[in-house]
C-alpha cells in the first residue's frame, strides 16, 4: 500500500498571499489555507517526503513527523528547496544523515544556496545530507536506517564514529541512487523550459510545476489510482498547467482520482471551486490522505 498526505497544496506565495485581500485569502475555511506544495509518501516501510519548501519546519511539526528516509526533490526552486536547512532537526533526532536524491542540476544550484552545507570545514551545526545523483530511470530508495550513526561533538559539529573508536568527519561524497529494484519512477517533465521530475511511487503519481509532459512520459501513468496534477490559474501560464489543461491531461492519463495542487488564489474558495469540477477531478487541500 502507499499513502501521501499533501502537506502544502499552494503556489510558491502560499494561500493566503502577504497583504492581499481577496475573497479566497479571507476566507476562515481551512482548506483554503495552503501551504507551499509537498507531500509526505509512506511506501514499503519507507518515509519519503517529496520537496522541503519554505514551510517544512511547520508541515513536519503538525503533521508529527518523527523519521525520514529520504527527500525527493522535483526541482531546484526555492518554494521546494527553501526548507532544507531544518534537517538538522532530524540529524539531531535520528542521528543520521538525511537522504536527498536529485538530478545534477538540482545539485549544482544545492552546492550555491547552501554552501556551507558542502563545505570541507564545515560550520558546527551545519546540515548534514548525503546526495544521490538520479535521472529517469527507476532508482530504489533505502531505509535511512542503513546509514551510519552521526555523534554530536561539542563545538565541533557531527563525526561519525569508526570501528577503532576515531572520529571521522562527514566527507560530503556524492552518491548515485541504485537502480537494482527500484521502488521510484521518475517522470520527466518541463517547468517552462526547465527539465523537472515528478514521481511515480506504487500507484500514485505525483506531478507538480510542469508546464508539459513529454509524450514518452505517459507509459509510466498507466493504471494509476490517484494522479496529482498542477494547476495554478485559469488562463495559459508560461511555466505551470492552466486548469482545462490539467483536466485534459487527467483525462488522458486516466487516473480513477486526480487532484489538482500548487494551487493559487485566483480559483474560487474550496467549495466553490470543487462544484466547478467533475467528481473525478478534484482540488486536493492541506491534510488530505489518499491511498492506492
């Protein structure tokens, strides 16, 4: 079975926007209240969360997230990056590393925002993370459980602890995600011009800021029981589905559920919004639970 919970189904400005005064920012109902996108999957034993935005402090703490095996990212933007400092709670808590896998370009805009993340002397405290390289094959996520045991050290930051007894500090090597068994599928898309992921994990896949999707692409959706689909307004956007094309494309993919995210405030309030939809395709929210 696999599960995901969306923790943030909202733009990269969140519902509601900073100063704005609209029907949608104002309204008291819950489910217009939306947090930068992602989502927690619980797949095989394993605890994955796709992107860590801005909000992950916040989505990790009301949902309770205690563990993570690792963190998927789609893509580079800060609305899906923004967050990755916090990790250093789970590096306390679990006393591991944390797992990220990302493309290479993914990588390279990682090693300018958080630097000091990748430094050889590394400020104490820093986050601790190891990276694996993907791309789009199907690749296998392991139980972070396997890693070995980071030990804090006063003032100095975190070692791992060797047979002998020695310290040894965090190398920051760069990993490639297996791909013998996998339990991930990747999907290739495009947000504008820039080549995205989005996942396929058991039979829910999970597509967000994409503005169009390969036509090699749609054999890994078949037979899906629920499709996440980005939507972000009415009218044609550069770099995000307009709604009669994220309908289209549900359509084609045949999903027995799809449920629209990255959602922004120019839909009408939740209910409203829901009544202008088939029952098939539907705004997701905050909170919401689904299961294939």
């Amino acid at each position: 079975m696999t599960r995901l919970t969306f923790l943030g189904t909202g733009t990269s400005q969140g519902v509601p926007i900073i100063g704005c005064q609209c029907p949608v920012c104002r309204s008291a109902d819950p489910k217009d209240k939306r947090l930068r996108a992602a989502a927690l999957v619980e797949h095989d034993g394993l605890t994955l969360l796709i992107d860590a935005g801005p909000d992950f402090r916040a989505q990790m703490l009301s949902h309770d997230v205690r563990h993570l095996d690792a963190i998927l990212l789609t893509h580079a933007h800060k609305d899906h990056t923004g967050g990755l400092d916090d990790v250093r709670s789970f590096n306390y808590i679990d006393r591991k590393a944390v797992e990220i896998y990302c493309e290479a370009a993914v990588l390279r805009s990682l090693r300018n925002d958080y630097a000091y993340a990748f430094a050889e002397h590394k400020y104490p405290g820093a986050p601790e993370w190891h990276v694996h390289l993907i791309d789009q094959r199907p690749f296998r996520v392991d139980s972070s459980a396997q890693s070995g045991e980071l030990e804090w050290v006063h003032d100095k930051g975190y070692f791992y602890r060797m047979p002998d007894g020695s310290l040894q500090a965090p190398d920051n090597s760069i990993l490639e995600a297996p791909h013998e068994a996998p339990n991930v599928i990747p999907i290739r898309g495009f947000h504008d011009q820039l080549p995205i992921l989005g996942f396929r994990i058991g039979n829910i896949g999970y597509i967000t800021d994409m503005s169009r999707l390969p036509e090699e692409e749609f054999s890994k959706l078949e037979g899906l029981e629920h499709l996440t689909l980005n939507t972000v307004g009415y009218k044609p956007h550069h770099s995000h589905f307009s709604l009669d094309e994220a309908i289209a494309l549900a359509r084609r993919i045949g999903a027995r559920h799809t449920w629209l995210t990255h959602l922004s405030h120019t839909f009408p309030v939740h209910a409203q919004f829901c009544e202008e939809l088939p029952p098939e395709i539907q705004p997701a929210w905050d909170g919401l639970v689904i299961e294939d």
